[in-house]
C-alpha cells in the first residue's frame, strides 16, 4: 500500500480543509485509491510551524486554534514559521502549496514552489499567482527534477476544468472560453440582487472562505484576470502575461444597477473570456457584464461558477460547479495527489 508524505504550507481555509478530510478519509483513501497520506509538516506565518517524519495527527492540526503562534501549543511545535526547514526537511514527497495569492508577483508562494521542485519534491497548489506568473518556469522545474507541478484547484476550486480541457477535451480544437471565474464576486452579485448591500455580502463571502486575503482582488477583476491567464496559457497555448489582459470588476455596480437590470430581465455577471483570433493570437479579457436571463450564466448563482468552452469539434462544452469553498478547494488538492499517483503508476 502507497502512502505518500505530505507537508502544508500556508494553513487556513484550504489547507486545514485538506487536514480534515485526511483526518476523517485516509483509511477509506487505502481501498480507494491505493494511497493514503501522512502529514509530516506544516508551515503558517501566522500559526508558526511544525515537523513529525513519523506523521502529525491531522484531527489534532485541524483544532488548532486560529491564533498567532498556535503551532507552538503542539510538541515539537514552534511559533515561527520555519518553512525552507518544512519544505526541504521533513521528508516529504509531496508539498500542498496553500498560501496566499499574490497577484503582483506571485511571492512568496512561486519561491515555496521552486524550494520543492529544485529538491525533488512534488508540488501540489490552490495558489494563482505562481502559475500565471511563473507558470512555464515552474513547470520545467518540474520536468527537470522529474517531479510534478499541479494545480487543478487554482481556477474553479474543486470543479474538474483545467485537467478536462486538457485531456478529455484533447483533440477538439479549444478555440476559447467565457465563464464566472470567480466565486465571491459572483456570490456578491447574488446577494445584492436579493437586498444585501456590497459590503455586507462582501463580508459575508469572507466569512464562508470565499474570499481572497484581499477581496478587492474578488471584487476589482484582478483574480478572475489570474484565472483567464491560466486557462488561455493551458488550453489555448496563449503565453499571455496578466498586463494583456484589459479588466474591471464589479465593485462600480450599485444597488440600483441591479435593480434596473432585475426591472429589465437582465443580470450582471463578471465574466473572464478568451478567444483565438483569425491570426493565431488570443484576446483576453474580464469585465462586468449585462446579460438577459434567458443566457446559460444567468442562472448560475451564489459562489458557483460556469466556464464554456468554445470547440471546433463539439460545440461549446460547459463545465459548472463550486468556484471556491474550503473543502471544495481541498478536494482539488486531492485530485492533483490522485493524478499523481496515477503517473507513479504508469
Ligand atoms: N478559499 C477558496 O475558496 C480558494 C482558494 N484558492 C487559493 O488557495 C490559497 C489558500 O486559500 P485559503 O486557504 O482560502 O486562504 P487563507 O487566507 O485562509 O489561508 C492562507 C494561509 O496562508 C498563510 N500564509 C500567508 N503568507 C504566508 C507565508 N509567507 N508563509 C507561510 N504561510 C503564509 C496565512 O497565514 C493563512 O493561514 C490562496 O492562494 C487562494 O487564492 C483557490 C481556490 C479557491
Ligand atoms: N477568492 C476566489 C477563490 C478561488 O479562487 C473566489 O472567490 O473565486
């Protein structure tokens, strides 16, 4: 029986949720899918770090309280974050990149990646920020030392889209895509339509893990330009940077913009789109837009998302399901660890 060593790095929302799901899903994984998991450490700048070759108890991890230095509570625990020590030390096979997005330069996170590639380690991430910055970089790394770069959870959260474009839509010729890439932003909207004021829904997006550490991210277009740039780059070979991306978000929508939409059958909706040109090259962009609501993504609420993906074989394929949640993000993680051992396997 397989079991792979894993560290964690970053542990909020997403990463705690991968603990718990080891915590009450690993003896179930063994008969499943052949492999089981040990957490062997864990790095948080806020909760400090913590590293056991024989294995941390993940219920134990999961109750940690969410304060400064909690890490240190545990034995063998610090309330610094040693995280070159936990990335490069504790005898892991696979690191499970999870902290936060930064959609300038994509750091520290892309550093945290390469730590792991350049020392023979897999990398599994929710993080944007290094694959559509550093996406090419990190992905010959990753050749290089013979290990994998994977990211399924960093556009649509837990919904199948990166490795179903990729492999079951392969030979249908992907010309483009549009979609609500965004799951606050979306849940936003939603709200606002049914009362609720922007900031109170905004909030309300934080509260449910939805939102970016900054949800001017959400909310100004900035991760949804993120996510375009992953998909174009992925399924349309684009090579495109974030600054050719043209994008807005939805924070200029008001009360009564929705209102008037609502009167005229119409909805406003962030929609991130990508489509081949005549000449070969990909226009890109994020905006708010007015739909009728007679159209597919009119109907997709709440922090759901929808992508459509235009193809020359099939028509459009439209692939819908949770945008972001704690748990749902997770099980992305667990999709890239099945994938990989589904490689070791082959
Ligand atoms: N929450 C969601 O629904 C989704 C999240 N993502 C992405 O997954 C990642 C994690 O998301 P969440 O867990 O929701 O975020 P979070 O904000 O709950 O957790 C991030 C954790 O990373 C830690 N951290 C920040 N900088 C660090 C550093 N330099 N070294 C070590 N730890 C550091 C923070 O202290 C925090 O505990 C983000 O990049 C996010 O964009 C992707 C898809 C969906
Ligand atoms: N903040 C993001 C999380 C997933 O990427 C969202 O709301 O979609």
């Amino acid at each position: 029986m397989t079991e792979y060593k894993i560290a964690l790095v970053g542990f909020g929302g997403v990463n705690r949720g991968l603990a718990q799901l080891v915590a009450e899903r690993n003896a179930r994984w063994q008969a499943s899918l052949g492999f089981s998991l040990k957490i062997v450490g864990v790095s948080d700048i806020f909760l400090g770090s913590i590293v056991n070759r024989d294995g941390l108890d993940a219920a134990q991890l999961v109750a940690l309280p969410a304060e400064k230095g909690a890490f240190a509570k545990l034995h063998g625990g610090t309330a610094e974050a040693f995280t070159e020590t936990v990335i490069r030390q504790s005898g892991a096979d696979i690191i499970a990149e999870a902290t936060f997005t930064n959609p300038v330069d994509g750091e520290p996170a892309t550093t945290f990646c390469r730590w792991a590639l350049e020392s023979g380690i897999h990398v599994v991430t929710t993080n944007k920020g290094p694959i559509a910055l550093h996406g090419s970089e990190l992905k010959a790394l990753a050749q290089r030392n013979n290990v994998a770069f994977e990211y399924e959870g960093s556009v649509m959260s837990g919904t199948p889209v990166i490795r179903l474009a990729r492999q079951a839509l392969a030979g249908a010729e992907v010309q483009g895509f549009e979609g609500i890439l965004n799951g606050t932003s979306n849940y936003v909207l939603t709200r606002m339509q049914e009362g609720l004021s922007f900031a109170a829904a905004v909030a309300q997006a934080q509260q449910l893990g939805y939102a970016e550490a900054d949800p001017s991210a959400d909310v100004d277009g900035y991760d949804v330009r993120l996510k375009v740039v992953i998909l174009a780059n992925e399924l349309l070979n684009a090579k495109l940077q974030i600054s050719d991306v043209a994008c807005s978000g939805i924070s200029n929508i008001s009360a009564e913009d929705i209102a008037t939409a609502s009167r005229n059958g119409q909805c406003w909706k962030l929609i991130g789109a990508a489509q081949r040109q005549a000449d070969g090259s990909v226009q890109a962009s994020v905006a708010a837009r007015l739909l009728p609501l007679s159209h597919p993504l009119a109907g997709i609420s709440g922090a759901t998302n929808a992508v459509s993906f235009t193809t020359e074989l099939v028509g459009a394929v439209t692939v819908s399901g949770p945008g972001a949640g704690k748990i749902e993000t997770a099980f992305a993680l667990l999709s890239d660890i099945v994938a990989i051992h589904t490689s070791q396997q082959q």
